[in-house]
C-alpha cells in the first residue's frame, strides 16, 4: 500500500520528537552532582558539579552548577550515544577570573577524549576543536559578544566529518574533521576557574546538517574565519 507523502514526513517527525531527549535537572536532589553522570574533569585541579536552585533557571527550579576549579571541568551524560546528532545547553556564566566559559562535549570517549565547542564571557568569543589524550587543538575563535550574568544557548550539529555550531539563534562555526569517527557520549564543559550554570541539556540523532549542504557550509566557514580576530592561543593555557 503506497503511503501519502504527508504522512509519512508527520511519522518522521514524531520519530525526531521521540529520539530527542531534554534534562532539565528539576526533579533531582539539590547538592550533588546529578546521578547517570561523570562528574569530573581534563587535567589537573578539582571540578565541583552540583545541583541547585536557580531563580533565574530557564526551567525553575534546578540548574545544573559547577563551581570548582580545575584544567577543563567536564560533566558526562552516561547513558549516551551519538555519531550523528545534535548537542544543546542553555548556560549562563557568572563569574571568573581567568575565564567564564560554557560548553558542549560529543563523541566523548572518555574525560580525555572528546570533541568541544564552547563560548567565554571574558574573551567574547566561540571556538571548536578537539581534546585528544588531555590536550587540546582548536580552530581560530570567532568573536561575538557572549555577556556574563545572561542565559545564552549553544548547540552543535554533527553529522560524519562536519560540525555546526550555532550561538544564540546564529551560525557562528562550521568545522570539518575526522579525528573521532564512532558513536560517543555527550556532556557540558567549562574551563578553569568559571562558576557556570547549565539547564535545558538537549541532545538526539536528528540533525539540521545534510551532507550535500556540508561542503558549501564549509566554504562559508572558511570566509567568516578569515575575517575573524582573537587570541587563538590565550585559550589553550
């Protein structure tokens, strides 16, 4: 029996709807870390995730903390995983002295390994790369204003070798790169001495990245990048 074309783009969509997944953190006991995550962090230091209450939560009550310091404080969800996908986080730093920094973690294989974009109130800027064995390799930043005390969201689509990254409702990055190929967990990140909040954690297998488009994406890309400014290595300190 042949399927009207309508119908089957609204079981598709319902499909999308169903394999997307969203933590808010709500209904979890606040002063630990949330259970089903590593909490913990790349490099040195000592990282503190935990749940709180945050009036200003983009989903009241819980938001989801860290406010330790450490080389890269990260936060695993476990039961995760994704080759191609999409990650999102709304953030909203609050302080620090030597950054103010949010983020998000795919195709994790473990705290040492994982690729990230992530954007810092203090440098007013967003970045991508990858964390390979603790260290990290990153593109030229692109700037734009990231405010410190504001909720902003960031995402990133993934598909095969090409990452989107967009910032607030915009475009900010695309990057292509193949040095993780399989499925992995997703996670938040920050770095160094941030206190930064995360709420609204979405993450699932669809994706705004086709792989037709990818290529001309990348081209657009490489324009943007070569107009943009920053201090490419201020941020591998």
């Amino acid at each position: 029996m042949k399927q009207h074309p309508t119908l089957i783009m609204a079981m598709s969509l319902l499909t999308t709807i169903a394999s997307s997944q969203t933590v808010n953190f709500d209904d979890l006991k606040t002063g630990s870390p949330p259970p089903g995550w590593t909490a913990t962090q790349t490099g040195k230091g000592e990282a503190k995730w935990e749940i709180v209450a945050d009036d200003s939560a983009p989903s009241k009550p819980n938001v989801l903390k860290q406010s330790g310091e450490a080389t890269y404080p990260v936060c695993i969800k476990n039961d995760t995983s994704l080759k191609d996908g999409f990650v999102e986080v709304k953030f909203k730093p609050i302080s620090g002295k030597e950054d103010q920094a949010g983020g998000v973690i795919w195709r994790c294989k473990d705290k040492d390994n994982y690729y990230i974009s992530r954007a810092n109130a203090l440098e007013d800027n967003v970045t991508i790369y990858h964390t390979v064995n603790d260290q990290r390799s990153d593109k030229k930043p692109i700037n734009t204003k990231v405010a410190s005390n504001k909720w902003h969201t960031l995402r990133v689509d993934f598909k095969d070798d090409y990452f989107v990254v967009t910032f607030d409702g915009k475009r900010a990055f695309v990057w292509k790169d193949d040095t993780f190929k399989e499925a992995g967990k997703v996670g938040v990140w920050t770095k160094a001495d941030s206190t930064t909040l995360f709420d609204d954690f979405s993450y699932g297998p669809d994706t705004k990245l086709s792989g037709p488009g990818a290529e001309q994406l990348e081209k657009e890309s490489k324009k943007k990048g070569a107009k943009g400014e920053g201090d490419e290595d201020d941020d591998k300190k």
